[in-house]
C-alpha cells in the first residue's frame, strides 16, 4: 500500500482573543495519498488557511502529529522543516507574490536555484512550465506587466518548479474573475496531475471543489 504523502493526525489548534480560548481546529485526522487532489472547503474563517499553515510547516503552536513524506514535522527544528518544506511543497495563494523586479521567467527560476539547481537546468524547466501554461510569449515581462490571470499562472509554476510531492494552494483563483477562475484552476488541475503531484486546494466555491478527486468541508474545526 502506498504511503500517503501527508498525515495528520490528531491535529489542533486555539487561539487567545480577548481572555477567550478559540479553538480552530478540533483533532483533524487526514491523509492525502499521491497524486491526489483534494478540495478543503468552509466559508471564510473556518480555519482553512490555518490547516493550510500547519500542513505546510509555517507556524507552530499546534497539537497532534503532522507527517510529510513518511517524516514526523513535529520532531523537527526550524532548520528540518525548512529543508522538508523546501523539498517537498509547493505553495499557491490568492495573491501571487511574485518579486516585481524580475520577469516571469525569473521569478519561476529563483526557488529553483536555492534548491541547487543550475542556472541552465532551471531556465529549462521554468520555460517547460511557461509554455504548457500558454505564457511562452510573456516569459520575460515583469509581474506589473502581466494580467491577474497570468500572474496566477506565473504563480502556479513557480509552485511546480521543484515538483513537490505535493502543492498547498490557498484559494489559488479567488482574486479573479469568474471566467478567468476557471481557465487558470483548469490549467493548474491539469498541470499537476501531469506533473504528479498530490494537492491540498482550500476553497469557498463549491463548484471548483467539485472538479476534484475528494472534498472535505471544515465545520466547527472539524473535518468532514
């Protein structure tokens, strides 16, 4: 049996505001086995992006036991999960983030060059990415340059650029329109699947959950 990509296990996570204890999430117990894509949905605040952070080793402050690639974060350092993080994840969110001052292509080559890559190898893959998301034709225009729709596209590469075993996105389209939402989360399903990756896509809208392989809906900081 394959060994999912990602485990978590008894997960929790409060917060204090004003003397009140808020607990966001209640034990979540979940596995994402590769290659799989999977819808995390529940209306603003509760608690996807939170799930998202601990999934992808940003914060700490939670409970229970979070597995990345058969590898227990909880026992790790600082530095253990910056290296696991940096070998195995991709991350997308609403807004692209990309560095204005570099170009497209740039911006999809630099994650691989602190990976170690060569300065030739990543151009490659970075205009192998460009191109199958139909940007061959912008890859040296800067972020400012760029539409919404392919800023997220840039975004969406420089997330592939190292192929993770799996990819975080964090309401990946939510920034844009309805029609260029769905070309780019289109493009973004498709790509990863060829690439091989496992993905994590938190969501609001219910119908682009429901182009993936299994949706699991937050209520109450428990997963259903």
């Amino acid at each position: 049996m394959v060994s999912p990509i990602v485990k978590l296990t008894g997960l929790t996570r409060s917060f204090e505001q004003g003397g009140v204890r808020i607990d966001v999430l209640r034990g979540i117990d979940l596995a994402i086995r590769p290659g799989e894509i999977v819808a995390l949905v529940g209306p603003s605040g509760s608690g996807k992006s939170t799930l998202l952070q601990a999934v992808g080793l940003l914060e700490g402050g939670f409970g229970g036991s979070i597995e990345i690639a058969g590898t227990d974060a909880t026992r790790l350092g600082s530095d253990g999960r910056t290296t696991l993080r940096r070998d195995h994840l991709g991350f997308v969110y609403q807004f692209h983030h990309l560095l204005p001052d570099f170009n497209a292509r740039e911006n999809v080559v630099l994650p691989q060059l602190v990976a170690g890559k060569s300065r030739a190898e990543a151009d490659e893959r970075a205009s192998e990415l460009l191109d199958a998301l139909g940007l061959g034709a912008r890859k040296e225009h800067r972020p400012s340059q760029l539409s919404g729709g392919e800023q997220q596209r840039v975004a969406v590469a420089r997330a592939l650029a190292n192929r993770p075993e799996l990819v975080l996105a964090d309401e990946p389209t939510g920034n844009l329109d309805e029609k260029t939402s769905d070309k780019v989360l289109e493009q973004f399903l498709h790509l990863v699947r060829e690439e091989g990756s496992a993905a994590i896509v938190a969501t609001h809208n219910e119908r682009l959950a429901a182009r993936m392989d299994r949706i699991f809906r937050l209520h109450e900081g428990k997963l259903e």
